[in-house]
C-alpha cells in the first residue's frame, strides 16, 4: 500500500533558492493525484529539526510519510528531529531539491526530482537503510549523518565554498558542484598535515600526516565524487578513508586512480570498515556533516552505524 499521507518539511534555501520551482512541482503532482499532505516550511538554518520533531511528537495521520525537499543537510536535519520522536519510524522519502545532493546518489535513487518522487509514491514499504551516529567529545554533541562526517580537507572546503560569492552564482546555472571544485583548489594550497588517532575493532593506528579524514555512509561525498566506491547504506558498516597529505604530482596521479576505483592500493590512502569507528586529531581542524559545516575544533569522534527507515522504490527494488 502507498502512503496514505505527506507530512512535507521544504526548505526554500536549498540549491541558492533553486528548491521552490521542484516544489511547486511536486506540490502539483500531489495535488493532481490527490493525495492529502500538511507542507511546514524552514524558515531559517537548523528549522528542520524542530519542525520534524513537531511531526513526530504531534502528528495523527496513519500511515504517514515524512518527505523532505531540499539538500543533504535539511534531510540530515529531518531525520535528526523525527529519531527524538516517539514516532521515529515514521519512513522519511527525500526529494533531492538541493545542491550536492549526495544522499541520492549514494542510495542509488534518481536525483531528478521529479523521478524521485515517481519513486516515492510507487513505494509500497518502508526501505531499511544505514545511516551513521557519531558522538564529539570536543563539544559534547551527538547526531546522525546520511552521507559523510569529515575533519581536514573536506571540512575545510565546506567552510571555504560556503564563503564563496561563487556558490550562488553556480547554483543558479545548475553547476553547483563546480563551487566545490573551486573550494577544492583554494584548500588544497592552504591546509597543513595533522596527526589522527583512529581506532577500529579495538586497533588502534596513527597516521602523524593525514590530510582527508572522512568517515562516509555510501561511496560520495562534496557533490558527487566518488571518494569510497565500496562503502554500501546497507552493510551495517561505516567507512573510513584517511589520506595522507600528497605533493601536486601525486595528488593529481591518485585524483586518476580514484576516477579509475584503484585509488586504494596506495600507501598513502588507508581504508576502514566497522559497525564502530573512533577518531582523534589534536590539532585545531574545520569538520563537515553532510555538507554543513561543523566549526573547528581538535575532534574527537565515535562513530556507530544504525538503521532509518526510507520510503522509496527504487530501480533496484523493483
Ligand atoms: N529559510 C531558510 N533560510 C536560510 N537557510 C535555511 C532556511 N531553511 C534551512 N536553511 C539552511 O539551509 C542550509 C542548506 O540546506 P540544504 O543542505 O538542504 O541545501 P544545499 O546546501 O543546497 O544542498 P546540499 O547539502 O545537498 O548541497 C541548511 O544549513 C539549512 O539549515
């Protein structure tokens, strides 16, 4: 049986603004096809929390679904604030709506709005999928995250694009991901090498130059590169790739064999796989969840894999 109801969070921020149209869109849709739904909308940073716990704590409708539109980090937001509900079963379908959209790459679904919600409403069950935990110390937080947490170069380069003046201009003429590229550059001539301490199945490895520390849910991260081929959302496993800092010449060779997934076989790449990962940098570093920046900080991360239910249909379901 599909859904028989649409709590919808929308966040007209995402994609520079670029979110409304896809809205209005999928708003239509619902609308020719009448199926019932209540729209909250965010209407400033972190919103989607508090509006997802609202549904969770207040919401009466049976066999409702809760559907985001906007980025990885308003999906990052909604799931956040439904899991502190007491219906934090409740499946969560996504509509990617904004700029890197990384979550709909990694589980495979269309990250064409339009098919994705032709995905949703042919869904019939809840979808099981892995997401990750994490705990930081530093600050005393805790939270979930779909695609990725990183410390180093990935978080400084969040940091650096959302500063950008570009970011906005690239959004609007649907080259977003090239606001990254442009992050990508500034940072890699910028950021120094740090000792991480990570600790993994009770073993611990130190790795005194690291540069990208990322622990990632499925294999993409900053809108669409393919860091980690073989992370999967359904093993019941995170993973952790650690990069080691690289001169010009190397970075670019391995930039080729990670276009090739043989990025791997490199000493100065390290690889992790586990339901729990543990990590500690000492040194002041800029972090990322999901796209959104964390502040700097000497990080001290515990990471554990946990399941969310989705709701979705696709191709690979079919
Ligand atoms: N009304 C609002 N005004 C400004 N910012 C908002 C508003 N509502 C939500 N936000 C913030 O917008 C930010 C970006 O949202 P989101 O991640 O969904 O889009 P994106 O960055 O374009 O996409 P992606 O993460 O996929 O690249 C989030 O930090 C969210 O807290």
């Amino acid at each position: 049986m599909g859904a028989a109801f649409f709590y919808i969070i929308f966040n007209p921020a995402a994609s520079s603004g670029m979110s409304v149209n896809i809205f209005k869109k999928v708003r239509a849709r619902l609308d020719n096809e009448h199926i019932p739904y209540e729209i909250k909308v965010s209407r400033y940073a972190g919103h989607a929390v508090q509006l997802a716990r609202q549904i969770g704590s207040f919401g009466k409708q049976e066999n409702a679904v809760l559907m985001v539109i906007g980025g990885d980090g308003t999906l990052n937001q909604a799931i956040c604030g439904l899991r502190k509900t007491r219906q934090k079963d409740m499946p969560v379908a996504y509509i990617p709506a904004g700029s890197g959209n990384d979550f709909a790459r990694g589980i495979k679904m269309a990250q064409d709005p339009m098919k994705a919600l032709d995905q949703v409403l042919a869904a019939d069950k809840p979808l099981r999928l892995d997401i990750g935990q994490y705990t930081e110390a530093t600050r005393d937080e805790s939270g979930i995250f779909v695609n990725n947490i990183g410390v180093g170069f990935d978080g400084s380069v969040i940091a650096a694009t959302n500063r950008s003046r570009y970011k906005r201009v690239l959004n609007r003429v649907h080259l977003g991901s090239l606001s990254y590229v442009a992050g990508v550059v500034r940072v890699f001539f910028s950021r120094k090498p740090f000792p991480v301490a990570v600790t993994v199945d009770g073993q611990r490895t130190l790795i005194q130059r690291a540069f990208l520390v990322t622990t990632t849910n499925h294999p993409y991260f900053g809108g669409g590169i393919k860091i980690l081929p073989i992370a999967t959302p359904d093993d019941g496993k995170l993973d952790l790739i650690v990069v080691e800092q690289l001169n010009i010449p190397y970075f670019f060779f391995l930039l080729v064999q990670m276009l090739r997934n043989k990025h791997f076989k490199y000493k100065a790449v390290h690889h992790f796989a586990s339901p729990h990962i543990h990590l500690e940098t000492t040194s002041l570093e800029f972090g990322q969840m999901d796209g959104e920046e964390m502040g700097s900080r000497p990080f001290e991360l515990d990471f554990t894999v946990t399941q969310q239910n989705f709701w979705i249909k696709r191709e690979m379901d079919k």
